[in-house]
C-alpha cells in the first residue's frame, strides 16, 4: 500500500525545487516566529545558514537539501520538482509530500517540523 502523497513525482524538475526551496524556507521563517511567540517554549537551535544541496540524497522526483542548524545538527529536507500551487496550495491527498529527516509531510506539516526543530519547553 502506498500513502497519499508519497509516490513519485513524475515529470518532476530541479528548477522548480530549487524555487519551493525559497518559498518553503520564507514559511518557516514565518512560522517560527510565530512559534518563538508562545510563552512556554524557548528556541535553542535554527536554522543557520544556507540549505546545503545533496544529490544523492534524490529519489522519486525529490531533490535533497541539507539544512544546516545553529547547534550543528541538520535537518535533511526532500522537496518536490513539482509547481508550487501543486505543494503548497492542493489541500487533497494526492498533494506530493515532502520529506524531513525522513518523514512524510503535506506543505503545511513539513513547515511545522522545520520551524519547531530547535524548540524546548521553557
């Protein structure tokens, strides 16, 4: 059984990752702020520095990308070659998934992941 979301990207396109890529990370900028702002948790790691391309970590029309942390650690991150609209904006199951450290998420999800990466209960 395949999950929704999670079979190949067919026709999928570096250039159009490339592209997410930037959108993706403006959204969890975004959603970290919004995150920072809660009263209960405190930010001790973030996202520091440029995403790292790694082609070997391509597979199925997902194209790889190091994410390097300000603690040393890295969040690996799969994005799509898809168009954006067809990540970001299709809220049905056959929206392509990205992946985070190996985790399936719909657009919404993998932001939350990457932005809460680095939160502790204060």
């Amino acid at each position: 059984m395949i999950n929704p979301g999670t079979e190949p990207v067919v026709e999928a396109r570096e250039e159009l990752a490339v592209a997410n890529l930037e959108a993706f990370l403006a959204d969890v900028r975004r959603r970290a702020a919004v995150m920072d702002e809660v009263p209960i948790r405190r930010r001790v790691a973030g996202l520091d520095g440029e995403p790292v391309r790694d082609p070997g970590a391509d597979r199925d029309g997902r194209f790889g990308w190091d994410l390097p942390m300000s603690d040393g650690r890295v969040v690996r991150l799969l994005m799509p070659g898809a168009e954006l609209t067809a990540l970001r904006d299709d809220i049905t199951a056959q929206a392509p998934c990205l992946y985070v450290n190996g985790a399936a998420w719909w657009w919404a999800g993998a932001v939350d992941s990457v932005a809460g990466e680095g939160l502790t209960l204060a």
